[in-house]
C-alpha cells in the first residue's frame, strides 16, 4: 500500500477547519472526516509523513497563524508555537501557513 493510500484511509473526527497558503494566495478546506495532512498534499504542498499517528514529527509544518488544537506526542510546548503536525492536529481556527 502506498504511503498516500495510508493518509486517505485515516478518517479522524472534529470539526471542519481551513489553511491559508500564503504562497498561492489559496483557502483550503479540511473536512470533519479528513486530515490536514491530507489536504495539505491534494495541494501539493511537500510535506513527507512518517507515522502518520503525530508520533515521529516528520510531517511538522510551521504555522503563522492559528488557534491550533496539537493531537501529536513528539512536538514540546516551545515547538508547538510556529509547528503542527497535520497527520493528527487540528484548529479551532483558519490556520495560516508561509513559505
Ligand atoms: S507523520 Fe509522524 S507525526 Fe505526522
């Protein structure tokens, strides 16, 4: 199975939150039953997941902006402060991301 079947088969709860692309001046959507890391890819934006359980950090991702709700184990309190981990972490709010 490949890595992106693996992300698309993950279907996490919450509410639907948005991601702010500074770069391509462009709103993305992130549905109840999808993952920020989900989205973020469909976009096109590199990110290289590991774990996909907010476990590794390897898909942390600096943020600008965002009241951010951090599902990961791997990120402390000072790294949770400009990164996420979009495998599991969600928002409260639109999430702004910069280049
Ligand atoms: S892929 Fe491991 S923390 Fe996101």
């Amino acid at each position: 199975m490949s890595s992106k079947a693996v992300v698309m088969s993950q279907a996490p709860d919450g509410a639907s939150f948005e991601i702010y692309l500074t770069w391509s001046d462009c709103t993305l959507k992130v549905e109840a039953n999808q993952t920020a890391l989900q989205v973020l890819l469909e976009a096109g934006v590199a990110i290289s997941p590991g774990c996909l359980t907010g476990g590794c950090g390897e898909c942390a991702t600096a943020y600008v902006e965002g009241d951010m709700i951090h599902k990961d184990t791997c990120l402390n309190a000072a790294d949770r402060q400009r990164l996420f981990c979009p495998c599991v972490s969600r928002a409260r709010t639109r999430i702004v991301i910069a280049e």
